[in-house]
C-alpha cells in the first residue's frame, strides 16, 4: 500500500498499476501509474510539500514560454501529490555518445534559448550573496567533513578572494534569464514523439546567462572534449544574437562553471554524509576535475586549482 493509494483511488487513474520510475537528489519520488496503452507519472512531494507550489509556478511560466513541460493532470498540494504527463524513461544520458551529441546538445542549447523568454518577475535573485551560499558549501561539506581538512588563516583567505573573483565575473555576464538551475543529462527527457521534455525545474531563479549552458554542456556525469565543447558555447552566443568577443564568452561560462562546480562538489559531499546517499560519490572525480581544469586557465584562479589538487 502507497501512501497516496487512498487518493488516487478519487481520480481517474485509480485502475492503473504502479512502479517505482525513480527519485531524485531531493526527497521526492516518483512511480510510473500504467493501464492498457497509457502511462502517467506521479510524483511523490509528500516529504517536501513546500516545493510542489515552486514546482507548479514554474511549470505554468514555461509553458507559457513554449518549453515542453509536463503537463498537470491531478492535483494534491495538502498531501503532496501531483498526477503529470510522461515523458518515459529516455534521458539524454541515456543516448548521448561521440556521433551524436552536438546535434543533441545544439537541440537543447535551443530549449534553454526557448526557457530564458519564460517570465522571471518573482523568481528568487542569483544574486552575489546567493552565489557564495552554495559556493561556500565546498568548504564545509567537502574540504572540512568529507575530506576532513583543518584549513588554516591563510587558506581560507585564499579560498574567498578567489570566490569573490568568480562571482564578480559571474556578474559581469548578462542577467535576468530564466535559469532552471540543473539543466544536465538526467533532466532532459526525450519523448515517444523525439521531442525535448523539461523536468526538475521547481528550483529555478533568476540568474546569468551562462548557467544553464554549463550545465548542459559541463554535466557532471558525462564528458566530452573541450575544444568542441567552446564550438558548442560560441554556438549558444550566437543562437542569443550576442556581439560579445569569443575570448570574453568563453570566459563568462568557464566562471559560471566553476560556481557550479564548487558549489556541486559540496551538494553531492553532502547528500553523502547527511542524507546517506552514496551514490553521488563517484560523480565528485569529473566534477573536481572541471574545477581544476578550468581554474588552472586563469591566473585568477590557479592559486586555488593547486590549493585543491594539493588536497587530493
């Protein structure tokens, strides 16, 4: 017996079955309910009911925008619950490879080209001290509890200079976009009819430009070679009609990057230790060395690539 058995016994889909689909980073889950030919997804919030009226603005104002979310077909905010369309179960890590993905991410680039028109007006600000709330996570999280690290006067100096470089350029980027805040492989489906389908998103805010396209083409869970990934990156610039230089582009994302990347290497150190979740340990490699490889390019930040290399 689900905890929402009762409920969905009221609904018009109280005569499908039901299987576990998956459960995500946070605390929700979700079951794939099927009869005959037709599926649906539920999604399970009940241990996190705040986010369901996040995750329904949200909705509203990307399909608005013309992005293909999942569309709402029951509701139970008082249980935390919700009825949605299903995409299946095709994610673009499930398909990406050497053949195939710039023709996929260039497909996506024009999804959150498609996103940034979405109405931002009341959506929480990407602002510098919201950039150093999650960046400051590495330290706690990583350094001092995973790695169990004592840092000294000095590294912690080192440490926020080069932390207020990062959000300083970050800044420096065009703002007041749309960013669905984890537009990686694993949240871009691919539908029975081939198209984009958009999930996750109930976090977004509003931020920089740069940030969906690092995570996009700098996921944390699949790589691919740097020089094609700047093709892919001037590619973006130019699908947003931009007149910025390449050299400054580029820049502009190797920054939001490495917010990203600091802030992840935290999240996923913490999902381990506190939430008991393992298996994002073996996601921290890739995501450190997207770190390094990055802050090694800019004087800025080599003083704190060595600092981090010295740690492994």
């Amino acid at each position: 017996m689900y905890k929402f058995s009762k409920w969905l016994q009221t609904t018009a889909y109280k005569n499908h079955s039901v299987t576990v689909a998956s459960a995500d980073a946070s605390f929700r889950k979700y079951y794939r309910l099927s009869f005959e030919n037709e599926t649906i997804l539920l999604m399970d919030s009940s241990l996190e009911k705040h986010s369901l009226s996040p995750f329904l603005d949200v909705t509203s104002r990307l399909v608005v925008a013309g992005v293909n979310a999942p569309l709402v077909l029951e509701q139970n905010l008082e249980e935390g619950f919700l009825l949605l369309k299903d995409f299946g179960n095709v994610h673009y890590l499930n398909v990406l490879n050497d053949d195939n993905y710039k023709t996929l991410y260039s497909d996506a680039m024009d999804t959150i080209v498609t996103m940034q028109k979405a109405e931002v007006a009341g959506l929480p600000l990407y602002d510098k001290k919201f950039l150093h709330v999650e960046m400051d996570l590495m330290r706690e999280w990583y350094l001092e509890k995973l790695l169990n690290y004592t840092l000294s006067q000095a590294q912690k100096e080192l440490i926020q200079t080069s932390l207020d470089t990062i959000s300083n350029i970050v800044l420096a980027q065009p703002q007041d976009v749309f960013v669905h805040r984890d537009f990686h492989s694993r949240n871009i489906m691919i539908t029975s009819e081939d198209e984009i389908g958009v999930i996750d998103y109930q976090d977004a805010m509003n931020g920089a430009i740069t940030y969906d396209l690092v995570s996009l083409l700098k996921d944390c869970y699949i790589e691919f070679p740097r020089e094609e990934v700047e093709k892919l990156v001037l590619e973006f610039r130019d699908k947003k009609r931009l007149k910025t230089d390449d050299k400054t582009f580029i820049k502009w994302f190797d920054f939001m990057g490495l917010q990203r990347h600091i802030k992840v290497l935290g999240i996923f150190s913490r999902l381990f230790l506190r939430d008991g979740k393992d298996g994002y340990l073996k996601d921290i490699p890739l995501t450190l060395k997207y770190v390094l490889d990055t802050a090694l390019r800019y004087d800025e930040t080599k003083e704190l690539a060595k600092f981090l290399k010295e740690m492994q």
